[in-house]
C-alpha cells in the first residue's frame, strides 16, 4: 500500500513552516519598538537632586523589559525554525544602537561605554542564545508529537 506524498515536506510533521522575512522583521522590528519606548534616545546622565548628583537614565526595570523582549523575540523565531538568525537578528540591531546611544550620551567622569556596551553584548548574547536554544528544542520536541 502506498501512502500520499508527505504535503509537509520542509515544515516538520508538526506543520509549521519555517519564519519568513516578514515575520523575522516583525520580531526584530518589535524589539527595536520596545527598546525606543524603554530607554529613550537620550542616554545622559540626568541630574539627580543635588549640583553635583547624577543618576543613570535607565532603571533595571528598563534593561528587564529589553531583555525580556530581546528573549521572547529570539525564542519565537527558534521555534519557528531559525534558531542562529534569531540571536543574530534580535542582537545585532539592539547592540548597535545601544552602543551608538552609548557613546553619544553626556556623562560625568569617565565615559566607559566600551566597558558597558562589552557587558551588553555578553549578557545579551547569552539571553538570546539560552532562548534561542529552547526555542529550538520546543520545535524539535513538538515535530516528534
């Protein structure tokens, strides 16, 4: 007996095809919208009560909220099939930006934004690679079913 052509070929037997340009773009395109509305464009330092107190613009709650998004945007392409895209797209941009928003920013002391913008990508690249790997491990348990 002879069975019909698997319709599914390239999508895995769970069915789902792999992420296109437009769905990458969307995810890296909402990650870039989440880190405007977080951080800002300015990144000086922003007087803090006293002459000489100053604070950082960004509270932890801000780099959560990027990072969050950052995670969910790399994991969702990995389950949707483009686990090494994934860090690379959501990152990049999110790394580039940071560091030009970095090195832009007035600040008082020492400007160390080559130390900041090496944690950033560190950290970040990291969050994306672990979300990226569950993400890909979902797929890959998900075709088994």
């Amino acid at each position: 007996m002879t069975t019909a052509p698997n319709r599914t070929a390239g999508r895995g037997t769970s069915g789902r095809g792999t992420a296109g340009p437009v769905e990458v773009a969307l995810v890296v395109a909402a990650a870039l919208g989440v880190w405007l509305l977080v951080m800002g464009w300015n990144w000086s330092a922003v007087p803090a009560g006293g002459p000489n107190d100053y604070r950082d613009p960004h509270s932890g709650l801000d780099w959560t909220l990027v990072y969050v998004t950052a995670m969910a945007g790399a994991g969702w392409l990995a389950l949707r099939g483009r686990a090494v895209l994934a860090v690379v797209a959501v990152v990049l941009p999110l790394v580039v930006l940071s560091g030009w928003r970095m090195a832009a920013a007035e600040v008082i002391g020492a400007n160390l934004w080559p130390i900041g913008l090496a944690v950033l990508v560190v950290t970040l690249g990291i969050a994306c690679t672990g979300a990226a790997l569950v993400g890909a491990w979902s797929r890959r348990r998900l075709s088994q079913r």
